[in-house]
C-alpha cells in the first residue's frame, strides 16, 4: 500500500520506541517525513524522504521550524503526529513544581503547539490534512507514582475533542491514541522485568504487550482517507487491558471443587 505518496508527516519523537515505529510506517508508504527528536541521533534516520530535525516540542518556535521544514523539503503538511511524551515516576508526596511543569510543557504544551503550528500551515495552504495526538491509557486507567503523566494524558484526550471541534470548519481531522503498555524504552521497566513482566500479561487480555508496528498501523488508519468521516476519537490500543479483569473462572471453579452458591 502507499496511501501516503506525496504526503508530507511529521513526527515527534521519531529518535526511537513508537514514534520510531511511526515514520518507518510512513515511509513505507510513500510519504516524505520530518522525524523531530530532542536526541541528536535522529539525524540518523535523514534520507532523501526523511528530515530530521533536532527540537524539542515544549518550544513552540521548535515546533513552528519543524512545520516549516516540512513544507520547505516536501511541499506541504499533511499529517502530524504529535506524539513524544515524557514519564518519571515520582510519589505524589513528593511532587515539585519542576516535575510537575516539565511534564506539562512537553505532553500537554507540546501538542497544543504541534498541532496549532501544523493545522495553520494546512488552513494556509488550503490543503485540509489529519492530526494524531497521543495520549494513553493513563487518562482514565491510573498509575501509581504518576500522577503528573496520568492528568497529561487526560489533557491531550480532551485537547484532541476540542481541536477537532474548532477545526473542523477547515476541514481539518484531529484524532488520538492511547496506548496500553507498548514495548519501548519508556516501559522497559515492566516490559522487560522479570517478575512484573508475567504478572502484567495477566492483565492483559490478548496475552502480550503492544509492539510499535501495533500502534504506527492504528496511527496510520486515523490519519488516512479510510477515517475520512472520523474526528475527535482517541482510540484505545491496549490488547484488552482496560476491558475489565480476565480470568478463566469456570477452570477456577473445577480446580477448587466449588458448585456455586
Ligand atoms: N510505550 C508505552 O507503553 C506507552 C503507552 C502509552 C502512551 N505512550 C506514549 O507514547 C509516546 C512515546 O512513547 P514511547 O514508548 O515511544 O517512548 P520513548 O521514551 O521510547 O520515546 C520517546 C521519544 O520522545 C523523545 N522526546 C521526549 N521529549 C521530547 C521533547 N520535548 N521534544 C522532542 N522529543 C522528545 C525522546 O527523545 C524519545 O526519542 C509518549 O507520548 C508516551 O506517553 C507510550
């Protein structure tokens, strides 16, 4: 398929986990990308349709240049992805003003700029186009010790209604996803432990943690002509996980010899 021939992408946090997975995505069908990281390693990924440009989103001139690259290298904007996202744990308790502000510039000011900068250059050029937001299934679904993460990812699935709401007249589509526990650097903690790694497949229940190319194909749907009557949506992409609470309790009952009451 190449749905995206032509198209110009950006991507932020393109340096690695899904973002990474994201512009691999793209590429693979036709369109020409900014890959936008804070790591200097995302020059790494510069080829003929790939640009990388090192930024950070909390700054809306970074974001603002990002755009405009985009234009300059491939004509036009047509999607972004306003995706990269920090989150350190820390016990409420413990919560500082730095923390908390950090996490709020970079996963709630950071889309916000994205996606103004972005829908600007598409309103511009009069070439409607769709944005996808990330948020997680930490909006709703909470983790302990991430309270500050936790109300980002509400922002931004709030944030992704009211864009879409305001851009619609430019008929501009604005999209989210929340994924689950996905395999990258930033879950390596559970992903890759031992002990937690089991007990968190339990609960989760197609038995295995999301893989990038798992969460770039959900991405890729919103942001082609196939969602063309969809806007506003965040899209759970979590194996089941916050379905409820799996559990053969029929086995269980037999295992334990109980009939019922
Ligand atoms: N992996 C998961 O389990 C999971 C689950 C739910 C949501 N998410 C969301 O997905 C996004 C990224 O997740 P990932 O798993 O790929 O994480 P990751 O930590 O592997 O990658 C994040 C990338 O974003 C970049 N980045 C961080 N701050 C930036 C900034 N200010 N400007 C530009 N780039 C910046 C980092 O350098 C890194 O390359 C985040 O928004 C995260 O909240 C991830």
């Amino acid at each position: 398929m190449s749905r995206f021939a032509g198209k110009g992408v950006v991507v932020t946090g393109a340096a690695q986990g899904l973002g990474l997975g994201m512009v691999e995505a793209f590429l693979a069908e036709g369109a020409g990308v900014v890959a936008f990281d804070k790591q200097e390693r995302v020059a790494e990924l510069a080829s003929e349709r790939c640009a990388a440009f090192v930024g950070d989103q909390s700054r809306r001139d970074d974001c603002r240049r990002a755009v405009e690259l985009c234009v300059e290298r491939f004509g036009h904007v047509d999607v972004m992805c306003a995706h990269a996202g920090i989150a350190e744990p820390l016990p409420l308790l413990e919560m500082t003003e730095e923390h908390w502000r950090r996490h709020m510039a970079v996963n709630v000011d950071g889309i916000m700029f994205l996606t103004v900068e972005a829908a600007r250059a598409m309103v511009a050029a009069g070439r409607p186009g769709a944005i996808v937001c990330t948020s997680s299934i930490n909006a709703w679904f909470v983790e302990e010790t991430h309270a500050v993460y936790n109300v980002t990812k509400a922002a931004v699935w709030t944030f992704v209604r009211s864009a879409a709401m305001d851009l619609a007249r430019h008929g501009i589509r604005v999209n989210g996803i929340a994924p689950g526990v996905a395999d990258t650097p930033i879950a390596e903690l559970v992903v890759h432990n031992p002990e937690l790694a089991p007990q968190y497949l339990k609960t989760i229940p197609l038995g295995r943690f999301g893989q990038p190319r798992d969460i770039a194909n959900a991405v890729l749907f919103l942001a082609s002509e196939d969602a063309s009557y969809i806007t506003g949506q965040t899209l759970v992409l979590d194996g089941g996980q916050t379905l409820g609470i799996p559990g053969d309790l029929e086995a269980a009952a037999e295992a334990t010899g109980w009939e019922g009451s």
